[in-house]
C-alpha cells in the first residue's frame, strides 16, 4: 500500500470507505427480510442475519486478486502498479470493516443470549414481599449499572474504582433503608396525631415544632437527592470510561494499524524513499537501479505478506472440512441465506457501481470498480462462527450455512467475476 500511496488516492479511498458501510447496511435490511420469511429457531436469528450482513472481506478479495491479475490479457495489465493499487483498496475496505465488524456483530449476536436468559427467567416464580418493593424499584438501575460495570472492571482491572463505587452504591441503599424506616416512622406520627386530635381537640401540636420539623425532613430529602446523583455521575463515567477502552481496542486492530502506517509511509516523502527509494528514470525512460536503504526490511516483510494468502486457504478448507450438521437447519434457510448472500447482494453492487460510474460520482479507475463490486459477492465471514460459539448464539446452525454458502460461492464468484471483466 505504502508503495502505490500518494494524495491523489484518497479520493479513491472515499469510495471504499463508502462502500464498506454500505455493503453491511443492505446485508443487515436483507437479513431481517429472511429472518421474516425463514421463521428460523429464537437462537439462531440475529445469527443468520449477521452471516447475510458481513462477509469475508480480506483474503476471498485478495486470492480473486491474485489470480486475475496473473492470467495473461487481463484488462488491468496495462494500468501501472493495478495489483499494488488494488492490495491498497482492499485494506482500506478491511479496516473500516473490521470497524463496524467488531463493533456491531459481538453485541448484536449478544442479544440471542439475553433473549433465552429472559425467557427462562419468565417461567420461575419469585415471591417478593411488598414491603421491598418499593426499594427494590429505586435500586434498580443502580445494581444493573454496577453489574455492567463489574463486567467490564474485569476486563480492565480496575479494583480502586470498584472498590469506591461499591462503597458509594452501599452508602445509598443504606440511605434507601433509612428513607423507607422515616416515612413508615412519619406514618406512623400522623396516625398518633390524629388519635390525638381527636381524643382532645383542645390540644394540638406546637406549629413551630412542625415547622422546624418539616425545614429538617426538606434538607435531609436534598441530601439523600445529592447522593443518588453522585452514584449516578460515577457509574456513568465509569461506564463512558470502559466503552471507550474496549472500543479502542476494537478499532486498533492489525489492518488498521497497516493501513495507517501504509498511508504514513505513502504521504511522507523522506520515509517512502527509506523503504522503496525514488523513481527517477534515465533519459532513455528506464528506471534506473538505486540504492534503498530499508530495502532489506520491504523484501524480508513481501516474502512474509506472500505465504498470508495459501495459510489463509489452508485455514478455511480446515473449517469447512468437518462438513455440515446435519437437519440443523432447513433447506429453505439454506437455499434462501445463499440466494441472498451470492446473488441479490452482488447484484445490487453491480447495478449500484454501473450507475454511481455512469453519473460520474465514482474515480474513473476500472481496478478500483472491481475490487468494490468483488467485495460485494463474498461469501460469509468465517469468524462469525466463533463469535457465535462465544455468545450460545447458533453455533452448529452458522457453521453448517457456512459450509452449503461457501460450495455454492465457488460457482456465484466465478461466474460474477466473469461479468465484471466484461463490463470494465
């Protein structure tokens, strides 16, 4: 990427960046359509559409890639460095979607599990005395908000924070307690009060004392009200604290960090010379031999970058080796999730890059038209059965999809790479 960098890609980078958020929107719309229309089992639902909404954007890309730009008399080989470009436009795709991959899917297959654990949860009786209610109600939010954050403090070990929002979350409900005590106390008053007035209606209570009284009780409500915010403001910059970490995380993924130092390299003269030198060329137009000086480090990192893609295929037939479970799911899932995944969705992206290039709102470049419309014709991601299998979430159910959608892949991607040779 670092090699095929300058300033003038980054109008071509718009497009792919568009098109990495556009290609999981349509998937994401299209997936409800087939949950709507399969009726697949409460488990396997957020999964089936998250296996229409992303799909494998890395190395199905990369090794179409690959193979097409070696055959003798393909339309790109007399575009200068088309296959470093194309390397480029797929990272730039893969790092955005490596964004919204990591962000969307782990919490989005999350909720399968809520589902089932609220619907066990429904058929237990729980016998609650109606005295607690009340501050079972008010303390609600606040021992959901601590769990959730334990959650995360785990993640992070932060023991000092928890410690004082569990000191802080014990000091309120023991204010709850004292609240609840003092109105059952004040009820308790009234009702003496009136047995008193009505006994000697002479007699009444001192109106100062009642005064003073009630200024007490409005300076005591004030205080209690501060507490609750104080809980609320620390579990709430807690909370913000741990999002933002774990979505740091997600976002400072390998593809994103190549990319970044890729577009680094590119943009800064000085530092694209280090690594692949200049391209002065001699009077006669050859390029002439030079010296690199990090020259050493690009071939040792290209010799590296070359084995990604067989270890990659190596790694796919393994999980595809096992076969499908069988009668996990239904045939009409099946052939429905493939139709969806391998033939609506690279057809929109054709029709979408035909009329986007004929308004003239795409870069008039033919390989970046083609690594866009590729990356709307792969299969399902592979990494979506672990996440499932993490999340309870379907996992022998999107393995076996993946199995019949990545057979079938072999004759859709063919023949879609076929049409758009013939369109650029």
């Amino acid at each position: 990427m670092a090699n095929s960098m300058d300033l003038s890609q980054l109008v071509k980078f718009f497009s792919v960046v568009f098109y990495a958020c556009l290609y999981p929107i349509i998937g994401f719309i299209l997936g409800h359509i087939l949950v709507y229309i399969c009726k697949p089992p409460e488990n396997f639902k957020r999964s089936l559409v998250m296996s229409v909404t992303f799909g494998n954007a890395a190395f199905i890309p990369l090794s179409l890639i690959t193979t097409v730009f070696y055959i003798s008399g393909n339309p790109f080989s007399e575009i200068p460095n088309a296959e470093y470009n194309a390397i480029s436009y797929i990272s730039v795709y893969v790092s955005i979607f490596s964004l919204i991959y990591w962000t969307v899917s782990p919490s989005y297959l999350a909720g399968n599990k809520s589902t089932i654990t609220k619907k066990d949860d429904e058929e237990v009786d729980v016998d609650v005395d109606v005295d607690d209610t009340e501050s079972k109600d008010k303390t609600q939010i606040l021992e959901e908000g601590l769990v959730v954050c334990e959650e995360e403090i785990e993640y992070d070990d932060d023991s000092i924070q928890l410690e004082e929002i569990n000191r802080n979350i014990d000091n309120f409900l023991q204010n709850e307690d004292n609240e609840i005590n003092d109105d059952r106390l004040d009820n308790n008053v009234s009702s003496l009060e009136e047995g008193i007035n009505k006994s000697n209606p002479d007699e009444s209570i001192d109106t100062d004392d009642a005064n003073e009284a009630e200024e007490e009780t409005t300076v005591n409500g004030g205080v209690h009200n501060s507490i609750i915010w104080i809980n609320y403001i620390i579990l709430l910059n807690y909370k913000l604290i741990s999002f933002g970490k774990s979505f740091f995380k997600r976002i400072w993924t390998p593809p994103t960090i190549a990319v970044l130092l890729g577009f680094i390299i590119g943009v800064v003269g000085p530092l694209k010379y280090l690594f692949f030198g200049s391209e002065d060329s001699n009077e006669d137009g050859e390029t002439s031999s030079q010296f690199i000086p990090l020259g050493f480090l690009t071939g040792a990192m290209n010799m590296l970058g070359a084995a990604a893609l067989p270890c990659a295929m190596m790694v796919l037939g393994a999980n595809l080796s096992k076969g499908p479970a069988t009668s996990v799911i239904s045939k009409k899932t099946i052939i429905l999730a493939s139709v969806t995944k391998l033939i609506i969705i690279p057809l929109i992206s054709v029709i979408l890059t035909v009329a986007l290039s004929y308004y003239n709102i795409l870069p008039d470049d033919p390989v970046l038209k083609f690594v866009l419309m590729i990356e709307g014709a792969t299969p399902t991601a592979m990494s979506l059965v672990i996440i499932c299998q993490m999340n309870n979430s379907g996992e022998k159910e999107m393995s076996s999809l993946q199995f019949w959608i990545y057979i079938a892949s072999s004759i859709t991607l063919t023949f879609f790479v076929s049409v758009y040779l013939m369109i650029l």
